[in-house]
C-alpha cells in the first residue's frame, strides 16, 4: 500500500494528457487562450505510459484521465487502450467537456470505461455561451444522453459562480429527478489563468446546500464514499443525486488519496501546491524506473497537510494565477 507522510493512502492519479481546450471558460482561463505547451514540452504517450505503470506498480489503483480536454488530443483511445490493460489497475475514467465526446462513447465502455464526469456549468444555451464563448452546448447534451444509453455513471460537475450560473442550481437539481445523474456543485476556485482577477468566494458549500434546501426540503444527506471530495445528498423521488465540493474551502484534505501529473509532467501532490517534481524531466534524464521510484517516494514522503499549507509554501508569493486546463480538472 502507497502512503504518505500523514499516513493517508495513495491510490488515486489524475493525469492531465494536454493543456489545450475548445471551450474558453471564463473562470479557467482568459479569452485569447493560454501559451499553449510546444509538442516537446508535453508528455508523449510513450511517457506517459511508463508513469502510469509504475505508478500502479507501487500501489495506484485508479487514473482518471483529464485536461484540458482529453479528446482534443490527437490519437487519445491509444492512449487509453494502453492504461486500461495494466495489471492491477481497478478503475480507468474520465472528465471531458463532452463537445468532441459522443462518438467514443461506445469504444471508451469497450475499454472498461464506465465512469465519466462531464464538465456543465448550465442548462441554458446562452448562458452556456456566455460561460464558454462556444456554440456547442448541444454537442454536450448529446454526449450525456450517449453515456447515458451506454449505461455509464455520470457525474456532471458545475462550477458555481456569483453573477454567471447561479439561477441554474435549481434546474440542475430538477434534472435529476428523471435521470440517473449525479450533479456535483463545486466551489469556484481562482485557476483562472490571470483572465480576471478572483474575488473570493461567494457561493460556498453552505450557500449551495442552503439554496438547493429551500427548494427541495426532502433532501436528506447520504453516505460518502471513502475519500469522497463531494458531500453527497438524495431526493426522495428522484433517479439522481446531488453532490457539493468544497474545492476552496478545503474541506476533505484530511482524507486526500490523489496525486496529480500535468500534462509536462509535473508531480502534484495537491492541486494547491505548485509541483513537487517533473517525472518527464527525470524520465529524459535517463532515470530507470527504480531511480524514478525513489525520487516519487521521497515526495510522496514530504506532502503537506491540506491545500491551505499548500497554497502558503508556493513559490509564487503573489496567489493562485494557474489555468485549470494546465494543472488537470
């Protein structure tokens, strides 16, 4: 069993397979787009690959594959075809935007992929606009029902921010009162990408609950699962439920098992934390696998308590100014 300092296990890895996006959400990232990463600066699949097998080698059970978005990346079912035959590998899944997702729905299952997290802020077309600068929330739609005919867990992550989406809490919830959804409210938090200036929070995890409660009196709290980021809730009635993450507030550091790698490679320990070392740079160094194990135990061995200790042991002395989409949703 993986480990860290603190005791917590390690079973879960995120790994970011590129930076780049087709969606520009304003709380992500600015409206021109990032300095996207040269070819050279990103992991190749190759590299990839090799982490991943090492990783599970030492304990890690889990790979959820993110971005950016996954599938703007050229060739990417390679990629997961790759992952999804590690021996000792229990669980392969994914977050995506869902624009380019719909024709790979069926492939993805074949390859063992039954979990997908979709990324929707809204149920309103130009509000959806508004929030990505993109005409494509049909596309998305689409790929929920395709998952969904697939018989796929969805879990639709929405961020909740002051003055864009808020008025959608409640349609959101109604969705899954027909469908076998789990809607996830996260907190916003300020991986803006410097496109604006993050005020702090408004709508945090209590404001969420309070909101969704005068609605929906009934909701009642349900079990989490273990190391859970979400509070989960049910509504008598309803085929779905509702989960809250309170990604700012910092609330599930104490039961935190995932590490982060980005798509250049770069270790995270948390998603606070500006990185703790760059596995691609010490794979192109010529570091065999067992050199690489020690250099990942030594940081696994240095993790800190929660994101709030992260965020102060920054470098970068000025805040937060990354984009998601380069750090892996």
């Amino acid at each position: 069993m993986l480990t860290d300092n603190h005791g917590r296990k390690l079973n879960y890895l995120r790994l970011a397979v590129t930076d780049r996006c087709n969606l520009r959400c304003f709380y992500c990232m600015p409206e021109e787009g990032l300095n996207w990463l040269s070819r050279e600066e990103l992991m190749s699949y190759e590299e990839m690959m090799r982490a991943c097998s090492l990783l599970v080698k030492m304990g890690i059970e889990k790979i959820r594959i993110t971005g950016g978005e996954p599938f703007v990346r050229k060739d990417i079912m390679n990629l997961l075809a790759g992952i999804s035959k590690l021996d000792g590998l229990k669980d392969l899944s994914m977050t995506t935007n869902g624009v380019l997702t719909a024709p790979y729905v069926t492939e993805m299952k074949k390859l063992g992929i039954t979990d997908v997290n979709l990324s929707l802020d809204t149920l309103d077309p130009n509000r959806f606009f508004t929030i990505t600068l993109r005409d494509e929330f049909d596309k998305v739609m689409d790929t929920m029902q395709e998952l969904l005919r697939n018989d796929m867990t969805v879990k639709i992550n929405a961020v909740v921010m002051a003055g864009k989406n808020t008025q959608d809490i409640i349609p959101m919830v109604e969705l899954t009162k027909h469908l076998p959804v789990s809607v996830r409210f996260i907190e916003e938090m300020p991986f803006n990408g410097d496109g604006h200036e993050y005020k702090g929070l408004e709508w945090d995890h209590t404001r969420i609950l309070n909101e969704i409660q005068q609605h929906f009196p009934t909701i009642k709290k349900s079990i989490d699962p273990v190391n859970s980021t979400a509070y989960n809730y049910d509504i008598p009635g309803h085929k779905g439920s509702v989960g809250i993450i309170a990604a700012y507030s910092r609330t599930f550091c104490g039961t935190c098992n995932r590490i982060r790698i980005t798509p250049q490679g770069t270790l995270k320990n948390c998603l606070y934390d500006d990185g703790v070392m760059n596995i691609k740079d010490l794979m192109r160094a010529g570091n065999d696998d067992k050199q690489l194990e020690r250099h990942l135990l030594t940081a696994f061995g240095k993790r800190v308590m929660d994101g709030w200790e992260a965020e102060r042991q920054r470098v970068e002395k000025t805040g937060v100014h990354e984009s998601m989409a380069t750090i892996g949703g």
